[in-house]
C-alpha cells in the first residue's frame, strides 16, 4: 500500500554505459595515476617520427572512388589511428568531421548508433548519429571489445615506458649532473687564500667547482706529494649501459610501428632505405588503408580504393622493369609462335599472372 512512498523515498539509480566517454577518461586516468604511468612513450621523438610516417604515407596515398577523403582527412585519419588506435569522423554534406570523443551502442559487436563531440572555436558540441552516418576506422581491435582499436603503442607499453624512463633519465643526468666538473688538488693554505681561490673556481657547470688542499688529500690516505691528478665528477653512464637499452627501446617501438629499426641506422645505405620503406608502406599501411578503403565503400556507397604503395614507390623499381621487359618479350614471343590472347593467358595463369589466378 505504501510502496510508492518508498519509491519517492529511495529513487533508482541511473545507470550509464560508457565505452569511450568523459567518465571512461578520467577512470582511464585514475588507473594510470594507480599503476604507473603508461603510454608517455609517445611523447618521445622515437614514436613522433613514426606517427609522421604514418601520416605522411596516407597523405601522398592515392584515394579513388570518393572526395571526400582529401589529404588533409587522410593525413588526420593516420595520426588518430597511429596514437589512438582508431578514428571517427561524421559524413556531412561539407565533408568528413573528425570526432574527438565518442560513446556508441552495439548489436553482437557491431556498432549500431553513435554520441560523437566535435571541437569548434568556441567550445564543442555533440551529436547523435547512426552507425551507416560514420566511418570508424579502427586497428588492434581486441575481441573483448571488437568495437574500439588499440595504438601499437598501447599494445607494447613496456616497451613504451621504458623508452620514457630511459629518455627522462638521461635528461636529469644531463640537467643535474655536475658533467665536466673537476677537484683540483693545490697546496694547503690559509683559510683567506682557500676561499679566494674557490670564488675564482665557482661558476657554470663543466668548471672546476671544489678545490681540494693537501690536507684534506692527506687526511684521506693521499700522499700530497704524488699522484696529485684532477677528480672528475662526471657520471660513468658506460657502466649503466643506457645506450645499449636506449638503442633497445627504440627498436622495440619501431618494430611496434612498422618502421624497421634499420631506416634509424647511421650507417643504412639506399638499398636498405628502400627495403624498410617498402616493409612500411606493404606490411603495416596498406593494410590499414585497406581496412578503410573498406568502411569507406560501405558508408558512402561507391567502390574506394586507396593505395600507398604507388605513391611512395614502395617498390623495386628496378625488378619491376625487368619484369616488364621479360613479360613483352615473352608476348612478343608467344605473337610469333600464333597463340591466341586465350592461351597466353592459360600459360600465364600457370605462373600467377593471368587473370583470374588467385594469387592476389
């Protein structure tokens, strides 16, 4: 009878799903804050570069098929999907808005509807759109969570990490370390004299900044007759072996990135410039330029095709030429000999070049 003043009494929890928003941020946040920090790594150069090869590859890409993926929403897609795993954008009739934050519903993994933020000059704003109104680019995706993408670096964060660490400590060596510093050993004086002479030494870093007397050296062991040698202060960074594990950082998130650690090698050579951008360009972007030639054919409703392969000539230049040449003289051959277009084409099929051979 009184039930329904026991509702008023206690109202019902609203309950909020949120897969990507403001509340997923700052729980993101929290845990950071709880068990290290993580992903920091992109603030180093190692990650920025490879992000500017991202960037850079789907920029000069060759898009067909549709307009409204330009080379500045090419370039945009590539950093968003280089250092957030995934990238949203709105089709509007102006073009395709890129979203800075999203909240989405799915059906068996699918996403069906969108919350989207779009930033403006004066402030953002949000809007509501179905899943066929967006193109959602995503890589990594877990099958926990088919619906949202994972950077390479937050695949690899011990990598990243420690990358950061190492950098950030080189940089406190670097700012603190009394680098260049010396003790000079000189002959005992007056007191008068010590500080004269220690006021005269005093200044930037890398000066001989503590004079030591024959007493002090005495008092320690030291014959102050000889043997007397400047100190260094410098800190032994060999023994630490920092070079070893920066090289080893940096590595591990160029092979997390597609980049082979070669093309950062100082002593890499053309051939090996080549390699690694053809390693790049084949290997880790064209598939993802695949993946959103793909969305994109669905969402817009036109076959798109996208390729990083030409325009950064990704390629042998030189085996394709030869290649060519062996494959006219083989035409010209197989024209001599009275073969039809329909049995070259059954030879060619044999050895994967023909139509219709399945072998790409």
């Amino acid at each position: 009878m009184f039930g329904w003043l026991k509702k008023r009494a206690e109202p019902e929890v609203e309950k909020r799903a949120h897969g990507t928003g403001y509340s997923a941020q700052v729980m993101a946040a929290r845990e950071s804050y709880i068990t290290g920090a993580q992903g920091i790594g992109e603030l180093t150069a190692t990650v920025q570069s490879c992000v500017s090869l991202w960037e850079g590859c789907f920029a000069l890409a060759d898009v067909q098929g549709t307009e409204l993926l330009d080379r500045r929403t090419m370039a945009l897609i590539a950093r968003s999907v280089a250092l957030r795993g995934e990238s949203v954008l709105l089709i509007t009739g102006q073009g395709l808005v890129p979203a800075t934050d999203w909240d989405l519903s799915t059906r068996n993994g699918i996403p069906r509807a969108y919350r989207l933020s779009m930033s403006e000059t004066g402030g953002g704003r949000s809007e509501t759109a179905l899943a066929a109104e967006v193109i959602h680019l995503r890589i990594g995706a877990d099958v926990v969570a088919p619906w949202s993408g994972n950077s390479p670096l937050r695949r690899a964060p011990l990598s990243g990490s420690l990358l950061y660490e190492v950098e950030t400590a080189l940089r406190d060596v670097y700012r603190d370390a009394p680098l260049g510093s010396q003790i000079i050993p000189l002959p005992e004086g007056s007191a008068e004299d010590m500080d004269t002479m220690r006021a005269m030494f005093r200044g930037r870093r890398g000066s001989s900044l503590v004079i030591e007397g024959v007493a002090q050296a005495t008092a320690a062991g030291m014959n102050p007759n000889i043997g007397q040698k400047p100190d260094q202060l410098s800190p032994d960074l060999s023994r630490s072996m920092t070079a070893e594990t920066l090289a080893a950082a940096r590595q591990a998130v160029l092979m997390a990135y597609g980049v082979l650690p070669a093309l950062h090698n100082q002593a890499a050579t053309g051939p090996v410039i080549r390699e690694a951008q053809r390693h790049l360009a084949g290997w880790t972007l064209q598939p993802v330029a695949m993946l959103l030639a793909e969305e994109a054919s669905v969402k817009l409703g036109a076959e798109v095709t996208i390729d990083t392969m030409r325009p950064t000539q990704a390629y042998d230049v030189g085996g394709r030429a030869r290649a060519l040449s062996v494959i006219i003289g083989a035409m010209a051959e197989a024209k001599a000999a009275g073969l039809t277009p329909g049995e070259f084409n059954f030879a060619a099929t044999l050895t994967n070049w023909g139509d219709g051979d399945r072998a790409a």
